[in-house]
C-alpha cells in the first residue's frame, strides 16, 4: 500500500481512568488484595472500596494510552485507537488524550471506560484493583484501518489482546498487509498470563518488537513448551529489570546491547514506569537512535514518571532524536 504515513505510532489499547488513593498495607489485607498486583473484585467490593478510601485525584491512564500520551508529547505524531465508553470517565479520558494532541477513534455506546483504582503504599508501591472484567470480546468492527495504514508503527498492549482478542489479531494482520512495522507491550504479569496463547500465536506469526519486564517475558517463555519457548527466544525484544537496566535483543539471536541502572531508593509511584520507559525507547530507536541512546531515554522518562503521583509525565523531558517527517 502507498497510503503516506501521516503519524508515527497508532497505538491499540484499553481506554482507563485511574482514582489514586494512598492506603495503609493493612487495608490490603482487610480486602484480601495481593500487594503489586493487579487484583479483580466484584461490583460490591468494589464499590466497598470506593467508600472507605480518599481517592486524592483522577488520571486518565491503560498502559498502552500512557505510552501514547508520552510520545505524542514528545513530539510524535500519534493515533489511539480504543474502545472508549460514553459515560463521564470516558469524556475525560477523551479530553486528556486530545490534551496532548493524540487523534482518537470515537467513543462506542457499546463500550465501557474501565474504572481502576491505584492504591499506593509507603513504599511506593502500586496495587491495582478493578472490577471484574466482562467476558474477551468477539467485535472487531470499531478498528479503524486507516489509522493503521497512516501509521509507521502500531503498538498493541496485552491487556487488550486479552479483553478484545479479535479487535487485536485483526489490528496486527492488518497493520503486516499495510507495512506498519508492529510492536507489543506485554504490559503486566497478569496481562501476559491472560492473553499467552494469541500474545505467542501474534508474536511467530508478525515477528514484533517485544517490549516488556524481565516477569512478564519469564511469564511468556514459561508458559510454552521448549520448542516454542525457543523459537520466541530469537524475538527482536527490550526487556527491563524493575530498576535494574534493560536490554535489548536483536532478532534471531543477534547482538544484545546492555544498559544497567541504579534502583530508585525512595520513588513516589510506581505506576506508568514501563509505560514511560517504552515511550523513550520507541522515540529515539524508530527515529534512527542506537539502542544504547534509546534505552538510556527509556531509563530517563521512567526515572522521572516513578518520582511523581501519577502515570503520566506532568513534564516530558526532550529526548534526543526526534523523528523526522
């Protein structure tokens, strides 16, 4: 297809508002929440929880919406494509993507804006509770196919190849028949653990760039037999370690390029940390960046994102190769 590449990245994922609340460990226990995990609650506890913590403020988040609100305000030009619900979260959800000059497909009346809450402890760390999700969806009519072919990159999250599976595999063949070159955020352990068979199935089939933490690929690898586990073995990939560096991976075995960090001793939040990091790196390595520099621009912005309440970057510091036209 010759259809001129108007944006950098079209980035496919969950449409989230995150009520962020400090709480005590022992309110975890007394809800039975695993600590640093997502964790999923019925209506009622969820709603429980609503009246016994102080949410302190609103943020529109998804792990694959905070990497496209952060290279868009690194200056790419980029397209979310989600389902958005109607409902006020998802106006605001809205408004805040726009905010930062990201084009949207339109919200659905069908579809719901996922509410989260993010509870952090002293420690800064982030435990995520959400109502149960609704059944993985058999709709892919709302993937807009020209979002995807003006695209250079599409970024899919696993979160959504979970909940709308058929919305995501039509994305990524669609994306390879249009020359979109295809990257995935594994997102989270429980998100990787959710979507194993088509995340392995999409990862053979278009031959991605991986991005994710050290778990979430152990999760990955895991949960196939060797011969799979192998074959994905030889996957172009960035795998960090929680505060400890990242790597990068050429495909098919080739050179790996290593960039060691030092552990944050007192970070403020956690969340949006690897969003953030995937952010810099896409910036810097699909604008012509080594690996080196892009993963020390990953470390930058996910450095930054963990000393603030939030996660998204309240102020993006400039990455050093922007993309050209």
């Amino acid at each position: 297809m010759n259809t001129p590449r108007s944006y950098n990245f079209a980035v496919l994922g969950n449409a989230v508002v995150d009520g962020i609340a400090h709480v005590d460990a022992s309110l975890l226990a007394q809800f039975g929440l695993r600590k640093g995990d997502s964790n999923t609650v019925s209506h009622a506890q969820m709603m429980e929880l609503s009246a016994t913590i102080n949410v302190e403020q609103f943020r529109a988040g998804g792990a694959g919406a905070n990497t496209a609100y952060t290279l868009a305000r690194l200056g790419s030009r980029v397209a979310f494509i989600g389902p958005i619900g109607p409902e006020p979260t998802g106006r605001f959800f809205v408004e805040d993507m726009i905010s930062a000059g990201i084009t949207l497909t339109p919200p659905l009346s069908t579809a719901r804006t996922t509410d989260i809450f993010t509870l952090l402890t002293d420690d800064g760390i982030r435990t995520m509770v959400q109502s149960l999700p609704q059944p993985p969806s058999t709709d892919d009519s709302w993937i807009d196919d020209t979002l995807i072919e003006k695209s250079q990159y599409l970024v899919i999250e696993s979160y959504i190849i979970a909940s709308h599976p058929a919305a995501a595999d039509y994305a990524a063949r669609h994306a390879t028949h249009s020359g979109t070159r295809l990257v995935i955020s594994l997102a989270s352990p429980r998100a990787v653990q959710a979507a194993l068979s088509m995340l392995t199935d999409m990862i053979l089939t278009h031959h991605p760039l991986v991005i994710g933490n050290q778990s979430e690929w152990d999760i990955l690898l895991e949960g196939n037999d060797p011969h799979t586990a192998k074959k994905l073995a030889a996957t172009e990939r960035v795998i960090t370690r929680s505060g400890n560096g990242a790597a990068y991976y050429a495909a098919n075995n080739g050179p790996v390029v290593d960039s060691p960090t030092q552990p944050i001793p007192k970070p403020t939040d956690l969340t949006g940390a690897g969003d953030a990091f995937a952010a810099g790196f896409l910036q810097v390595f699909t604008g012509g960046g080594s690996a080196q520099l892009a993963l020390q621009q990953g470390h930058q912005l996910g450095r930054a994102v963990v000393l603030q309440l939030g996660p998204r970057l309240l102020h993006v510091p400039e990455v050093t190769i922007p993309h050209s036209d």
